[in-house]
C-alpha cells in the first residue's frame, strides 16, 4: 500500500513500504516532516513534476564508519594534499553543484528547486552539513547530508575533478568517527559506496541501529570552520 500524505508531518511505518521501498506520496519538504523522516528511516526521492515521493529500501545501504576502505590509490591522492577540505564553507554552492552534476542512467536531478530550498532551510537550521574538497581555491567536489544523534543520513555528491567527491567523503567519514558516529545511511545501493566498506543491511536491523543512533543529542549548528 502507498499512502497519502496531508498537512500533519506524521508517516506510516516504514515496515509498510512496497518491495521498491515506496512508502506515501505527497505532504511538503517543511523542517518538521523531513526531520520526522530521516528519524523514522524515510527519505524524499522524486522527479520534477512529480509529486513528492517518500521511501524506505530494503535492503539498505549502510557505512559504518570503522569499516570504511580506501584503496591505495585514494590514499596516496590523501597523502598527496592535492586537495584541501573544509566543512559548512559552501553549502549553497555544494548542493546546485549537485543538483547539475550527470548522473549515470538517469535523465534530469532529483535534486529539484524545492529540494534545494528545504536542505537549505535545514542547512541555517544546523541539522544538514555540507563538506567541500577545494583546489587552488576552486570547489572541485562535496557532499551533503542530514546529521540526527549519532547518524549520518548521505543525500549526495559531486566532483568537478577526479577523486574530490572521493576525499571529502574519507573526510567526513573520518570526523564521523572521531565524533563517534555510529553509521552513514547510504539509502541506495551503488558500486561506488561498496567499495568505500558500505554493506547492505535488511530494513529492520538499520531501523534498530538508527533507533540507537538517534538516542544521542544532536549537533547542531556549524561544523568545524578549519581545514582537515
């Protein structure tokens, strides 16, 4: 069954998804109904000029931060010091940057108008963080996610140079667990996040995981101002 979402920023459980891990259409992106999703493992993903669509996969992709990988090849771009990352520096130039980047397979960004201004919202509410990978002083690559209690929730990245998305995501892994974070929700299955250590877990042991996850005070407000 896929509900039908209205003015109160509640949602059905996310047991109730259909096998694609459709759960409810419509409602809005305000800050409470988004904030009550990533807590209930829920996530907006639609098309323009579709309505909002709101998901729980299952099986879904998880990075716990003690398993992440990287390849020799990553570590000595890393060691290099090619780029410099900092994080909450650019947002709004992270995410349209996400919002243009191509993706394999796929025509248009889901990472629509609307889109852009609720994260934004979230963003100077100091619940979504931005890390940027820089060169020469130019923004060549990022990322963005929601962050609740002990839980990073990815929603996506880009590069304008090889291996720049790769580096700010080892960054903010790496702060995920010195900050010690207990996953990075990676939603959808991808070659790219399984080879950084990301394994697929079913529905019901994420949402016992993020449950122990959101037990924990969130931090709010700005990340670090200083490069890493």
């Amino acid at each position: 069954m896929i509900y039908r979402l209205f003015d109160e920023p509640i949602f059905p459980s996310p047991q109730e998804a259909e096998p694609d891990g459709l759960l409810a259409v419509g409602g809005d992106l305000s800050p409470q109904r988004l904030l009550n999703a990533y807590s209930c493992g829920i996530f907006p993903w639609y098309a323009p000029r579709s309505p909002i669509l709101w998901w729980s996969t299952d099986p879904r992709l998880v990075l716990f931060p003690s398993e992440l990988h990287v390849s020799r090849s990553l570590r000595r771009v890393l060691n290099g010091g090619r780029f410099q990352v900092t994080f909450d520096q650019a947002f709004e130039e992270v995410i349209r940057a996400c919002a243009c980047a191509p993706r394999p397979g796929q025509e248009g960004t889901w990472i629509v108008p609307e889109m852009v201004e609720a994260y934004s919202r979230l963003h100077h509410l100091g619940f979504v963080h931005s890390v940027e990978a820089w060169r020469d002083d130019r923004l060549v690559g990022g990322l963005y996610g929601v962050a609740l209690g002990r839980a990073f929730f990815g929603e996506s990245m880009f590069f304008s140079e090889p291996d720049a998305s790769k580096v700010a995501f080892v960054h903010l892994v790496h702060r995920l667990e010195r900050r010690q974070y207990d996953l990075v929700d990676c939603q959808q299955t991808t070659a790219h996040l399984l080879r950084f250590g990301a394994r697929e877990v079913r529905r019901t042991e994420f949402l016992q995981r993020l449950a122990l996850a959101l037990d924990h005070p969130t931090e709010r407000g700005p990340w670090e101002k200083r490069n890493w």
